[in-house]
C-alpha cells in the first residue's frame, strides 16, 4: 500500500529547477505567448463581432462559436501576466489569487476549446448527415446547455486546482514559482492523483478527438455520395474544417495531453520527470486561439460573407484611393475605375456563392 502513499514533503524535482534555470526557456516561453496574444485578441474580437452581431439568424452552430471565441479571448488577455512571469525569471509578483485565476482559466481555456470543437463537430454532423431527424435538437436552448455543461463540468474538475495555492517559494533561486512545482496536497493520495489525470486525458482529449473524427469521417462520406462527380466546390469547404480541427487537435491539444499522462505517471510513481517537455507542449496548446478564427471561416455561411464583405470594402475603399490618386498626379483615373470594377464583381460573385 505503500505505492499509493503520498511523499513527505513537495519539492522541485531536478529536471524542474534545470528548466527554470534555463535562460532559452524564459525567451522562448514569453516569445510563444506574445505571439499568441497579438494575433489571437483582433482574431477574437473580429470573430465576436462578426458572430454576435452580423450573424443572422443566430444559430446553435453560431452560438457555440461565440463561445468558443470568448474562451480564446479571454485565455489571450491573461497571457500578459504569462509573459512577465517568464520574463522575470519565472518568478510571480502577483500573488497567489491572480496565479489560480491565470492557471485555471489556461487550463479551463484549453479543455472547454476542446469540449466546445466536439460540440461543434456534433451539430454539423447532425445538420449534414441527419438534417430532417435532427432539427429538434439543433436548437439555441440545446446550445446554450452545452455550454452551461461543457463550463460547470471543466470547472468542476478543476476543482483541486481552483482550492489549492499554485504558487511556491524557491529560496536558493530567491523565486515564486506559479504552478510550476507539484503540491501533492492537492489531491488526499497517489490513487486520487493517478484517476484525476487519467480522467483529463480521457474527459478532456481521448474521448472528444474519437468523437470529432468520426463525427466529420460521416460528414464527408455523406458529402461524397451526395455530391456531383464534377464537383461544385461546397463539399469541400467541410474537408477544409474538417483539416482545420485535425491540425488543432494533432499540433495544439495531442503533444501536451500525452506528454501530461506520461510525465505524471511517472513523476508520481517512478520518480523521473518530463516538465521541460511538458511546459513546451503546453505553450503550444495555447495557438489554438490563432487558428480558431479559420474554424470559424469555413464552418459558418454568415462568417465567411461577413468577412468577405468586410474584405470587399476594404479593397473598395483602396480603390477609390488609387483613383484620387491617379486623377491627381497621373490622369489614370478610367482605368483604375475599370480594374476596380471588375474586382468589385468578382468579389460580389464570391458573396453569393450557396454553402452547407
């Protein structure tokens, strides 16, 4: 029984303090981050104003999206407190409350994108493959429960995380540590900790990715039977998401949740360690909130219309500006206004293009 009895004392291991003595870590790790934010809160906000407000009519499939961006949007903002912290030697300044908030919400951020895809997957599996069967359940109320369950459940879960202090003091590195160093407290013995992790690689990552593949697998046998064997380019924008998902569960989600099952097993039980790796792969679930937005694109009519709208003024606004100009300094006004017309009806040929 001595197996599942919990150590003595919580201490770094030594591939740990080797990490956070690293200077490469504390320039890759805030590099990664700042990426990650730049890019993903326009990205977000673009996509919820573009969802919540020139999506209409307001579908199940919309509302999951927003959802999904809010949760982008919000892990992005945080990322700040992410980036001083490795900056500063991986040392937090911001007391242990704000090291919970930021390290739930990351993790929370990262399972409920996971869940929220899944849900995602479900709805335009059910739309395509069952579109008279399914038209009962694919209402908003149903959506808005997803939601409500995916975010009580991920934090619910999370739990242990959200009651226990993730900061700890190193006093030869004179550091604070934000969720860096296991607390075995955290969880009453070994066998809580093995079934909570357990229960994250299958909860979290195993059983939503079996969902989600064959969930677009039947959307895109279903497309192939029913679609010309010439081809009109709609069912093809589905294989696109169906990608999109595949390279967000494969580069952002797989490496960290395989990493996170191995290195704890045997940090619990073995005694090794595989941290480095696992703070790695961790970063990298963060650029999900990047590639969202193209999920976005290819898995609602509305949002690609409004993009492409938006795109189609912006290119008419530039037009006019090379017309002013040309008038003024090279009198080539009528053809600018020739070319800009021509553009103008093939980016109005893309808007009304039919979709899914």
């Amino acid at each position: 029984m001595d197996i599942w009895k919990l150590p003595n004392d919580t201490k770094p291991d030594n591939e740990t303090l080797i990490m956070l003595n690293n200077s490469a870590v504390s320039v890759i790790l805030p590099v990664v981050y700042s990426i990650v934010a730049l890019v993903s809160i326009p990205g977000n906000l673009l996509s919820l104003w573009i969802l919540g407000f020139h999506s209409k009519p307001i579908t199940s499939s919309i509302i999951l999206m927003i959802n999904l961006s809010v949760a982008d949007l919000v892990l992005a903002i945080f990322l700040p407190f992410q980036i001083i912290y490795h900056v500063k030697g991986h040392h937090w300044m911001f007391g242990e409350g704000l090291c919970n908030v930021v390290s739930v919400l990351f993790y929370a951020n990262m399972y409920c994108s996971i869940l929220t895809i899944m849900a995602i997957s479900i709805e335009r599996y059910l739309g395509i493959v069952h579109p008279m069967k399914s038209s009962t359940w694919r209402r908003k109320r149903y959506a808005v429960a997803a939601i409500l369950f995916i975010w009580t459940f991920t934090l619910t879960y999370l739990y242990p995380l959200e009651s226990t202090d993730l900061t700890y003091r190193i006093e030869h590195l004179n550091i604070t540590t934000c969720f860096d160093v296991l607390k075995w407290t955290m969880l009453p013995n070994l066998a809580a900790w093995a079934m909570f992790i357990i229960g994250l690689f299958c909860f979290f990552f195993l059983f939503p990715s079996i969902v989600t593949v064959i969930c677009y697998t039947c959307i895109i046998c279903t497309l192939a039977r029913t679609s010309n064997r010439g081809g009109t380019g709609h069912e093809r924008r589905p294989i696109k998401l169906a990608l999109i998902v595949l390279v967000v569960f494969i580069t952002c989600f797989a490496p960290n949740n395989f990493i996170l099952i191995v290195h704890t097993i045997n940090r619990l039980f073995f005694s090794k360690s595989y941290y480095p790796a696992y703070k790695l792969t961790l970063t990298m679930s963060s650029l999900s909130s990047c590639l969202d937005p193209f999920l976005y694109y290819f898995a609602s009519k509305e949002f690609r219309k409004k993009v492409l709208e938006v795109w189609a003024k912006t290119l008419k606004k530039s037009g006019n500006y090379d017309r002013r100009r040309g008038s003024l300094f090279s009198g080539t006004f009528s053809s600018g206004h020739a070319e800009t017309t021509e553009n103008g009806n093939g980016y109005k040929y893309n808007l009304q293009e039919s979709d899914l």
